[in-house]
C-alpha cells in the first residue's frame, strides 16, 4: 500500500525558511519519480518541484534559486528546502509520486 505522508508546514514570516519531507512506504522508492505540487485557496493545484530517480530536478519558475528539492533513497524520503519566503508561497503543499499517489498536504503560511 502505497502511503506518503508529508511533515514540516507551519507559519512563518516572509524571508524566512521551512523544509517539508515526504515519508514514503508501500514501493520501490528509489526508481521513482517524485514531486511537489502546492494548492492555494482559489487556485489550481500546480508543480513546485520534481526530482528524477537519478537525481536531475525541475522547478517552477516562481521558486527557481529559492527553493531545493532533494531524496534520500535510504529514508525513502524526499525534501522541499524553502527559502526566501514570500507570502505567495502560502498554500497547502503535497507530495506525490508521479502524479498516481499523493499525501494528505500539508499547510505553509507566509506572513508578510
């Protein structure tokens, strides 16, 4: 059974920096590919981040050089490193493998 679940969301000020993680079980975690999307109130959910299993990376434009995307294959675990935080930022976070399973979200809130 397939099963991500995404830590690390909370409040923090505009400037500031947060890293979520996304603890995956249930597959062959290594051989996938795995992402980041985030949802805000009102919107579409859209990409943030993706990571091959090889480790190449794709970013949206909105948060190229503020945030990283990173796995670690032996925690089966990948992260989203936020930095620079703006209040646009704000919305409900989710990890999915591939686009087939997806995490229960977690919320980010930038004050500004």
């Amino acid at each position: 059974q397939v099963q991500l679940v995404e830590s690390g969301g909370g409040l923090v000020q505009a400037g500031g920096s947060l890293r979520l993680s996304c603890a995956a079980s249930g597959f062959m975690f290594s051989i996938n590919f795995m992402g980041w999307y985030r949802q805000a109130p009102g919107k579409q959910r859209e990409l943030v981040a993706a990571i091959t299993a090889g480790g190449s990376t794709n970013y949206a434009d909105s948060v190229k050089g503020r945030f990283t995307i990173s796995r670690d294959n032996v925690k089966k675990t990948v992260y989203l490193q936020m930095n620079s935080l703006k209040a646009e930022d704000t919305a409900v976070y989710y990890c999915t493998r591939a686009g087939e399973y997806w995490g229960q979200g977690t919320q980010v809130t930038v004050s500004s």
